[in-house]
C-alpha cells in the first residue's frame, strides 16, 4: 500500500510499542498520518515508538485512557494493546480477560466517545477454530485456551458496538505473526526463540514431536491488512494468515537454512492449551479487503534474521 491515499489523518495505536504495533505505527507516520501511541510499556519498548508518532505511556484500563483519546480526537483506532501469552492465560483467566475483554471494551466506548469512524481490532485465529485446518471464518470457534476465549468474547462486543452504537468495527483474526522485533515470550513468539538459541549456540526445546503446524504470517503482510481494514467498508471478522499449515519442525529446518546454523534439538513437554493443527483461510480478506500475504516463509525468516543480526 506504499503511496497509497489514505482517507484519514488521525489515528490511535494501542500497542504501539510492541511487536505489530509499532510496525503499524511505522507504516502510517511513513504515509503522513498524525499517530498517537497508547502503551503501558509492560511488553512494548519505547525505542520502538517511531520518531514521528505522538506518545502516551498509560494503560487502556486507566481511568484517563477516554479523556487522552478525545483530546487527540482520531478518526481511526487500531486497537492492538493486549495480554498475549496463552500459558499466562490458563494460569490467570481473569487478568487475561481484563485485559482482553474489559480492555477491548473501554478502547471501543473511548473510539465512540472521540468521535473515530471505524476501529480495527487484533483478533486472533491461531487460538480460535477447531476443525480441520485452513479455517474459513464461519468454521466452529472452539477456542481451547482463556486467552482465545477473551478474544472471541471481545468480537463479539464489538459487532455490538458495530450494529448498535454505529462504530463500523473489523476484527482481523492474525495467524502466527512473526518478524523484527517480536519478542520471545510473546504469543506464537517460536521464531524469535528459535533464533535466538540457533545464533547463541544454545540448545533449541521442542515441545513434543514438533508436528504441531501454524500458519505463519510476516508483520508486513499483517500491517497491510491493518491498513487495508480502515480503508474498507467492510465489518466483521476477517483472517489475516497464509492459508499453508508448516510444522514447527519444518520451520526449525526452514531457520537452520537461513541462518546456515544447525540445532541442537532437546525435547520439552506439550504446552497447555496447544493446538496441534492450525492454518486460516484468507478468502473473506481477499474478496472484501483486497489483502492477501505476499511474504515467502523463507523470505520473512531471512528478514528477520537480518534485523537480529544474525
């Protein structure tokens, strides 16, 4: 979308410090839009902030998130701020839904209350479908983990805000983000923690057989389908994958060829909640948002490994 138009001026990151957020944030300064970051930096970084981009150190739960957003007054909020850990989640459902579910909801009523015309919202898709892989949007969501189950609750919240309060809301389902500046500990972070251990040298865990798949996606691709979402018309849920299931083997030997290292592989036990097949169909986001993932799994990897160095 380099040199695309964009039809708003102003928009809202929440996140903007972390991981996509601040890929997205990157993206919009880059095309001349006024950006203003919200982020507790719990995960983010501010070093990631781009230089461009207004900042606001604060929590989406804090009382003053409202008054900071209708002081900025954005046309468009990209809401990205979330608790992102599955483990984490089954540990504390309920901080998880705060976050998650109550957070969502206080992003939605401060959107309306600024008067935003449209909100995008990182769902996710890895941790929403059962069934058989690649799933279409109207597959059975059978989400196995708090975390899922949060952020299913949160769409749900925001077709109401969509048909009732007369906010046009897209809830965008990602498969396995990775790239620049993920961080390890993060939700479907096992490119950044394979990596780090291929390139120090240190043992590679793979929890069990590493026949479990997912849909990789490049953070480029997915900051598209960001900007692809607020200019549409469309409302609803849209995923935002590949549509090609890779094991997590296959993505071990994919890194080993990158960075022309080879692993030493020790075996670690299944994680809770771990789904053993995942991959989303991105049909919806072609026909109704003109997005589909143009990255390579090998061309997103070497990415990757160039920006860590390695």
């Amino acid at each position: 979308m380099t040199g695309m138009h964009m039809t708003y001026k102003k928009a809202l990151v929440t996140g903007g410090a972390g991981f996509i957020g601040s890929h997205l944030a990157d993206a919009l300064v880059a095309q001349g839009v006024d950006v203003l970051v919200v982020d507790d930096l719990s995960t983010g970084s501010r070093a990631n902030v781009p230089k461009g981009a207004r900042f606001a150190r604060q929590s989406i739960l804090a009382p003053a998130f409202a008054r900071t957003v209708s002081r900025f007054a954005p046309e468009v909020v990209f809401h990205l701020a979330a608790h992102a850990s599955v483990p984490e989640s089954v540990e504390d459902p309920a901080f998880d839904a705060q976050a998650n579910v109550i957070g969502t909801i206080r992003v939605a009523q401060a959107a309306l209350g600024a008067g935003a015309r449209r909100l995008v919202f990182s769902s996710t898709g890895g941790a929403l479908y059962g069934g058989e892989p690649p799933s279409a949007e109207d597959a059975t969501t059978e989400p196995p983990s708090p975390y899922g189950i949060a952020k299913l609750a949160a769409e749900h919240y925001l077709r109401f805000f969509s048909a009732q309060r007369g906010l046009p809301c897209v809830s965008l389902r990602y498969a396995n983000v990775y790239g620049p500046r993920q961080a390890s500990g993060g939700e479907g972070a096992v490119v950044p923690a394979f990596l780090s251990r291929l390139t120090q040298g240190e043992p590679v865990s793979l929890h069990g057989s590493g026949a479990q798949t997912r849909d990789f996606v490049y953070v480029g691709d997915v900051v598209e389908a960001n900007l692809r979402a607020a200019q549409a018309s469309a409302v609803g849920a849209f995923n935002v994958g590949t549509g090609r299931e890779t094991s997590v083997r296959d993505l071990l030997h994919a890194m080993e060829r990158v960075t022309g290292k080879a692993a030493d592989v020790r075996p670690a036990p299944v994680r809770a909640a771990d789904i053993l097949r995942s991959a989303l169909r991105p049909d919806k986001a072609a026909a109704e948002l003109g997005w589909r993932a143009h990255t390579s799994l090998e061309e997103g990897l070497r990415a990757t490994a160039d920006a860590y160095g390695a």
